[in-house]
C-alpha cells in the first residue's frame, strides 16, 4: 500500500459538536474562568480557572464538562484582576516611552498559562513588557497587517461588496461591512474598517456608484460609518466574482466561545466559511498612515483558517478584506447572524496566522445604533 493510500485511510478525529463547545463555554463562565483555549481543529481544549480556585471548585467543573468531551482543567498562576492590569498598562502605551511607535497584539493564553504578547518592534523593547508580570508574560516577534486594498452594486447597498475611495485606481480598497440604523435619528449607515478611509472621504462601488461619504469614525474600535445612500439588511456570500448569492440578515450574536466557526464575505477573497474562533479576546495597537489604533482585548476576537479534520487548508483574507461582515449562517435558511466586521490580519500568532475582528456589539454600542435586519 502507497503512503498517500495508507495516510487516507486513517479515520479523522472527532469533532465536538457546536452543542458541546456551547455547554463548554457556559460551565467556563458560570465558574469565572479565564477562558477556554487550545488548537479548535484538535478539539482537546484547556479551562483554565484563575488563580486562588480551590480544589473542590475545580472537582465541581469537571463534573460539570459535557459528556463525551475530552477538556483538561486547570487553575492558572495569575487571577483576572492581574490579567486585566497587563491589559490596561499595553493598551494604554505605558509600558515604553515608544510604545506608540510599535505595533502590538496581545491576549491571554491558557495553554501557556501566560499573557502572550506579539511585538512588531525592535528587541530591546522586550524587556519593558516582560517587567509587567515576570514569569507570566512571554514576548514574540509579531506583524500586522490592515486587510484594505462585489462590484457593480446599487442602492439599497448589501454589506460584502467593494468599496473604494472617489478616483482609487484599485478595483476596490476594502469591503463594507453590514448596515446599521443610528438610533437617534433612524439613520441607516454602512460600516467599514477605520483604516481604510478618512473622515468625509467619498466612496464608491467597485464599478464607479457613489456609496456615500465617511461621516463618523470610531478609532478606538477601527470601525467608521459611510451616509448618504440607503442600506439594506443584507450581506453578498459569493464564492467567486460574480456570483450575486447574498443572505438576508436575521440577527447578531456577541457569543465568541471557542470553536464558534464563523464565515468570512469579503470582496478580495470572497465568502469562506469553518473559521473557529480560537481567542475570545485580543487587544492591538499599530500605526497606520500616521494614526495609532488601539482596540481593547474585550472588543476583538480572532478565528483560525480552520479546513476539513484538522487540515489547516481553508481559505484566508487578503488586502482588500478590511471590513468584510463575519456571521455564521442562520437558522432560517437564507438569512445571516452578525458576529463582527473583519479588519485583518495576524500573522504567526502561537504558531499560527489568524484572522482579526472587530465585535457587532462593541460597534454598535460605539455608534448607538442597532443592526438593520432585512429589508426593513
């Protein structure tokens, strides 16, 4: 027997179903864990709960595990409260007096039992953010990348299509992400990535049609929000050029438990889907054009490459991405639940490049506003 023939005939792994990783994420929570982690496409994960948890509590969880689910648990060196303060100090670029000028990403990691941050800087600024929290901290080379680089749609505007600055040579620069209705007003708006264009920008389709004008930018979130035309309650899902398949949208969801696979609708890559959310939380800083971005931990979460038992060979976003809508497909048929907007990319994050995104929640606390479903 060849190897390729002797390697296809190994039966894949089981995967939790998404019932079990849900359960999973209400036990976590019920008990203030840390969180949840470990590779998604392995399906063995970590609880890890914080500091100071006593052994009974810690014997309650794991009685408390789904059944038929394999998940190692574990009470971590470090307490939230300590967690939080690394947070804050990164966020808030006190921990060098050049914070400013590099790019940094940063969240907890249970299977390290560390907070794991990703530097896009020179060496000697290592040492700065070791001091944080000494033995529970580790630093590693990091890169960022804006996704900003579908295309003949017209109003009222679906969220997925290309959307480009007025006299933009490129077929599009990003992607708009979903509508949204400002709540004091009625105002229906379209959101997209911050970084792709600046306040009272005109933007347009990818074939030329005005879209509307940038008229309120949330930096602190990288989202901002285009006026001027109307916007629908739905989404292009196409999986080539072409295609004219879209989703109604039904809903959003601010649920980012781990292994919550998620699609992507952007116009460079366009729509691709079995994304697992593989961190719940995920805080950066980096400058783009001259501009800091800083978002909190609680506001972004990233989501794998994800692929077929384990494979690692799905589909990843591209430059041009920035804004794309991240949902999972509805219950309805036909529709899409909202989980976030897409705003790029981090590279070799523990090992791997995953995907970053901006949570529906946190933008439309930002903007006041509530999510336009459908046609209304």
């Amino acid at each position: 027997m060849s190897t390729a023939s002797a390697a296809s005939s190994v039966e894949p792994a089981q995967q939790p179903s998404q019932a079990q990783l849900q359960q999973l994420d209400r036990v976590a929570r019920s008990h203030s864990a840390l969180g949840v982690f470990g590779d998604p496409e392995q399906g063995h994960p970590v609880l890890m709960l914080p500091a100071g948890t006593s052994a009974a509590e810690k014997a309650e969880v794991k009685k408390e595990i789904p059944a038929g689910l394999k998940v190692t648990v574990k009470i971590s060196k470090v307490t939230k409260a300590e967690v939080n303060k690394v947070f804050k100090t990164i966020k808030a670029g006190k921990w060098n007096k050049d914070a400013r000028k590099y790019g940094v990403g940063y969240t907890y990691d249970g299977e390290k039992d560390k907070v794991v941050v990703n530097l896009e800087g020179p060496k000697s600024a290592v040492p700065s953010l070791e001091t944080l929290k000494p033995d529970a901290i580790e630093v590693q080379p990091g890169r960022f990348t804006p996704e900003n680089n579908r295309f003949n749609d017209y109003s009222p505007f679906y969220g997925g299509g290309a959307i480009k600055k007025e006299g933009s040579g490129n077929t599009h620069d990003c992607t708009a992400g979903f509508a949204i209705r400002h709540k004091p007003d009625g105002e229906k708006r379209m959101v997209t990535a911050a970084h792709c264009f600046y306040w009272n920008d005109k933007i347009v389709t990818g074939d030329g049609k005005y879209f509307g004008n940038v008229t309120s930018v949330h930096q602190w979130l990288d989202v901002e929000a285009m006026t001027g035309t109307n916007y629908t309650g739905r989404i292009y899902t196409g999986g080539y050029k072409e295609s004219d398949s879209s989703l109604f949208v039904s809903d959003y969801s601010n649920w980012f438990y781990w292994g919550r696979q998620f699609c992507v609708s952007g116009a460079t890559t366009y729509n691709h889907c079995g994304h697992p959310v593989s961190y719940s939380t995920y805080g950066s800083c980096y400058i783009w054009h001259g501009a800091t971005y800083c978002v909190d931990p609680a506001d972004q979460f990233l989501i794998d490459r994800g692929g077929n038992n384990g494979c690692r060979c799905g589909l990843f976003t591209a430059p041009g991405d920035s804004g794309a809508p991240v949902f999972e497909p509805g219950f309805r048929g036909g529709d899409a639940i909202i989980g976030g907007m897409h705003r790029g990319a981090v590279w070799n994050y523990h090992g791997e490049d995953r995907m970053l995104n901006v949570k529906v929640n946190s933008i439309l606390n930002s903007a006041n506003a509530d999510i336009v479903k459908g046609d209304s």
